[in-house]
C-alpha cells in the first residue's frame, strides 16, 4: 500500500509539471488582445511574401534554428529562408491564402502560436495557377520588446 501511494504522488508530481504553460499572468481580456497582435503580424507576414516582398516577410522573423520546415526540407537561419523565399517568389507574379481558420494559442506572456488553415492559391509568371491545401504554424517569441517568428512549419496537398 505505500508502494501504491507513493507512486500515486509520484506520478500527480510528474503530471502536474508536463502540463502546457499557462499564460497565467495575462488576463483572458490581454490574452486575447495579443493572440490577435500575433494574428496580426503573421498575416503582414504572409502578406509581404504573397506579394512577392521577402525581405518585409522577413523582417518579422528571428534567427533560431531550425527556423523553417516544410515537406522535410529544414532551413536553419534567417539568412537561408530570405534565400529560399526570394528563389520560390521568382516565378510567381502573386498569391492569395484562402483561410477557413485562424487561431492564435499563448504559451506564455512572451511565447504563443498561430495556425492558419486554407487554400493558397499561388500565380505564376507563366500563365498557370496553382492551389494546395496549406496548413501553417508560426511561433513567435517577444525579443528585445518586438514579436519575432522564431519558427515556421507548413504542411501542403497539392491540389
């Protein structure tokens, strides 16, 4: 029976320190206000590179490592995802995501998350338009008083 009630407070201990971080010292009011700043910013973002301005788009992101993966390809530094940025926006004339959601988590005061779920239509310089299914997943730290996307995932079905 003390084995028993040992490993019981044992494992409420462990359970009780695995929970996600609350962003306990944010008002539900505050809480809210950020996750639509961190909306905000993702979308000026997303905007910037959709209108084929990868150093704008840029200029909201970090320099953590890995910054960006998608499909399996990993870019490590700010430097490589203006890179990539500027070689995927060449042949394209513009795009648009079609979002069916939006959502903003806070991890903490300082940290939190945006997903964004849609159709992102992009237009080439050749005439032909493609749509994929893009799910996206930013997460921006507060650095030095400003938000900075410290990492970006995508996941993409070719439609």
């Amino acid at each position: 029976m003390r084995f028993t009630t040992i490993a019981v407070a044992t494992l409420s201990v462990v359970a009780a320190g695995c929970t996600r971080a609350s962003p306990s010292t944010l008002s539900p009011s505050a809480t809210r206000t950020v996750g639509d700043s961190l909306i905000a910013l993702d979308s000026t973002m997303n905007y910037a590179v959709d209108n084929l301005d990868c150093a704008k788009g840029m200029s909201y992101a970090g320099d953590e490592r890995p910054l960006f993966i998608s499909g399996g390809h990993v870019v490590e530094t700010h430097e490589q995802l203006l890179k990539a940025c500027q070689e995927l926006v060449a042949p394209r004339t513009g795009a648009q995501y079609v979002a069916r959601s939006v959502t903003a988590h806070m991890l903490s005061p300082n940290a939190g998350y945006v997903v964004r779920d849609g159709e992102y239509i992009v237009h080439m310089r050749s005439g032909e338009t493609r749509t994929e299914h893009l799910s996206m997943t930013t997460i921006w730290s507060r650095q030095g008083g400003a938000w900075k996307m410290v990492h970006l995932h995508e996941s993409a079905i070719r439609r």
